[in-house]
C-alpha cells in the first residue's frame, strides 16, 4: 500500500553518516500542549520525552490559536518537561493543525505521459503533483471565500500525501523508475487560511525551532492508527477534543475528507458552568467527576442535552463530505472528550443510523494509543484515549519529509 511506503520515506531518505535524527512533535490542544520528542533510527521512529501542560482558556478558540503568546508559553512549558525527560531538545518540530477552517480534500488525477518509456523520475512526479495540488488550492480558495463571505482570502496548501497511484492501471507503491503512458493518482490535501498557518509558523520561530511541516490532526490519527482491513473496506476516524471535533474519512483505500467541528469538550464545560453558576474551572471538575461515575444526576443531564447537539453538528458534518456512497459503519473514536460518558452511545444511536447515510449500523470502538503503528514508546509514556492523537502526530513527524519533499511545500492563492 501507498501507505506503507510513505512511512519509510523518512527513513530512506535520510544519509547513513547523518547519525540519528530528532524531532519534536507538538499537538496544540484547546485544553492541553503535549510536547513529543522523538527520534528516527532505522529501526524506527522511537519516543523518548513527553512533556504537557495546561492552556489558558483564552489561548484557543475552536481548536486553533487565539493568543499566539499565551500558546507559545504554553509550548514552552512543555517542550521543557519533554527536553529534561529525553536529556536533549531536537532543532526540528512537526505541529499538528486543527480549528473549524482546516479543510482536508481529495483529489484524483489523470495525465498522459509524452515518452512512455522514460522510468518516471522525483521531478516528474512533483511536477504532476504540483499542478494538482494548485488546482485543488483554486477550488479551496472560492469554497472558504463563499463560506465567509470575504472577497479576499489567504489559503494555503499545508500538507500533502498521496493516497494511491496506477501506471498504466497497474497499481504501484514506489512509482520511482516506472515506464508506462497514463497515469492516474490520488492526493490527500490539507488546507487552512494563513492566519491559522501563519499563527504555527509564529509559534515554531518563537521557540527557536526549525518548522518541518504541519499535519491536520484527523488526517494524522487515521494515518497512522487504522489496520489495512479498515482501510480496505473504509472507516471514520473521529478525534473529539477540548475545542473541536475532528472527522477524518477513510474510503478507497486511503484517506479522502477531514471536517471540523467546532465542538468539544469545552463545550459541556461551558454547558455546565451557565446552568449551575460555576466557574469553568469548577465545572471542569464536575465534568470530570462524572466521567469518573462520581457525578450527580443533574450533571448526566446537562451533558445529555448538550450531547444531542454534538450529535447534531457531527450529522451536519457527515453531511458535508457525504457523497451519495454510504459512509462506513465502523467509527474509530479517540480524544479526551472522548472518555465522556455518553459519546460512543450517541454514535451507535438511531439517529445516526437512520440518517439515511450508513448502509448499517455504525460500530463504534476507542482507539488506544497501542493502535497507532510503528513508533516504539518504551517507557510508556501514553495510556489513554487523549493520548492517541499527540503519538499519531509524533508518527507523521518521523514520516513526514518536509518542503523539499515531492509532496511537501506551502502553496498560497
């Protein structure tokens, strides 16, 4: 699978006199940063630091920066506790990017070669990939303008990975050295308005840290966590966290949509704190209570409420990327916001079911940190549900190949 050969690339790539590399992975969460250090062997990527610390409430918005100091302070912190963990602190970092304008797409394209016979090279192939990814950030582009009702507006093209490719019908995973005419390929785009890109860019310099890439959170858990059976009959990754929840789209063999939604688990906190008077600190702690199974009845029925709405957004998220197919039944669910009592219920519910989108029921199960493939945690570091998502971004940070990659770059409109 195209999969398999893209998450040796990092390897490959890499001169042998070069020694081992490190990197930091960031997942810049609404009520957490967790900091990842990792390094790249050829045995494989291995984690050997985490670090994490806690966001102010006024640090982020929706699942993306709104007080690029506080954020960076926040990093800080946590980059520091990872850096004595490991006994070092990387150069390179790799963030993960989520928030409601964060707009993954695939893209399938066909081209005619014009010497059959000439093996294809790196730069054919990034030429290809470049006109696509280009006409991709076009129809983007007018999509968010139309959505905000802006005459003007800075999108840019924050990361790639190809899905599939055939030469000549002929499915291949290195498409290096290859002859053959027609070509057909699928890419997987993540896009977002500058000012969310440009916010992570800000935050990497301002931590001393050389930013290799951007990877959408969703895009990254389903890449890294599904088994080659989810990938073959399709999935949906669902990542709820403390400000958004992220879908991610698995059909075809690789991932083909992400959408945000705005809605996370701040939002029952919110919910709690306007019913009962509390300050959001106080009701973070009811909510946690609840979780746990030592909270009050009236909690459970706060979070229910506010539940039947998240289930509504998520419905209207599902419909945007329903394409007349039936959306897999099999729902990979992950996320602090996860482990809140009532989630994976509200997925299996009728509403769901009856949404005329599934062909069956859906079948929910939590993914675990342990799901997320090749990247070794020998001490443990992650343990539970809020862990998958920093340890699938620290396993694209290992992957991922940066500007200079076939794939890799930052297009703007």
């Amino acid at each position: 699978m195209i999969r398999d050969y893209t998450s040796r690339l990092g390897f490959l790539f890499r001169r042998a006199d070069d020694g081992p590399v490190t990197r930091i992975a960031l997942d810049i969460g609404t009520e957490y940063v967790k900091a990842v250090i990792l390094e790249l062997t050829d045995a494989g990527p291995k984690v050997l630091g985490v670090g994490r610390a806690r966001q102010d409430y006024a640090n982020m918005e929706g699942g993306a920066v709104a007080n690029i100091a506080g954020v960076t302070a926040c990093c800080t912190e946590a980059v520091e506790q990872a850096a004595v963990i490991a006994g070092l602190k990387p150069k390179e970092a790799v963030l993960g990017i989520a928030g409601q304008f964060v707009h993954g797409v695939s893209r399938t394209v066909e081209r005619q070669r014009s010497r059959a016979e000439k093996p294809l090279t790196v730069g054919e192939l990034r030429s290809h990939f470049q006109d696509a990814q280009k006409e991709a950030l076009d129809s983007v582009t007018k999509k968010m303008k139309e959505r905000l009702g802006y005459q003007k507006l800075e999108v840019e093209l924050v990361n790639s990975s190809l899905v599939s490719m055939t030469i000549d019908g002929h499915p291949v995973n290195n498409p290096l050295d290859f002859p053959g005419r027609n070509l057909e390929f699928s890419i997987f785009m993540t896009f977002a308005p500058l000012v969310h890109a440009g916010a992570m860019r800000t935050i990497a310099d301002r931590l001393g840290l050389k930013l290799v890439g951007m990877i959408a959170e969703p895009y990254a858990v389903a890449a890294s966590s599904l088994t080659d059976e989810a990938y073959e009959f399709g999935s949906l990754v669902i990542d709820m966290g403390g400000g958004s929840t992220d879908i991610a789209l698995v059909q075809q063999r690789g991932v083909v949509a992400t959408k945000m939604v705005p809605m996370g688990g701040r939002a029952f906190t919110k919910g709690i704190a306007a019913r009962l008077h509390k300050t959001l600190r106080e009701a973070e702690q009811l909510k946690m209570d609840y979780s746990d199974g030592v909270g009050s009845m009236e909690i459970g029925d706060i979070i229910q409420a506010d539940l039947e709405i998240w289930l509504d957004a998520v419905l209207l998220a599902l419909r945007d990327i329903y394409t007349g197919t039936p959306l897999p039944h099999h729902i990979a669910l992950c996320g602090g916001g996860s482990c809140l009592p009532g989630v994976a219920e509200m997925l299996r519910s009728d509403k769901l079911a009856g949404s005329g989108m599934f062909s069956q029921r859906p079948e929910v199960i939590l993914l675990r940190p342990d799901h997320i493939y090749g990247i070794s945690d020998p001490k443990e570091f992650f343990r539970g549900q809020q862990d998958v998502t920093p340890k699938a971004i620290a396993y694209q940070a290992a992957v991922i190949q940066g500007s200079n990659h076939v794939l890799g770059g930052a297009l703007r409109a």
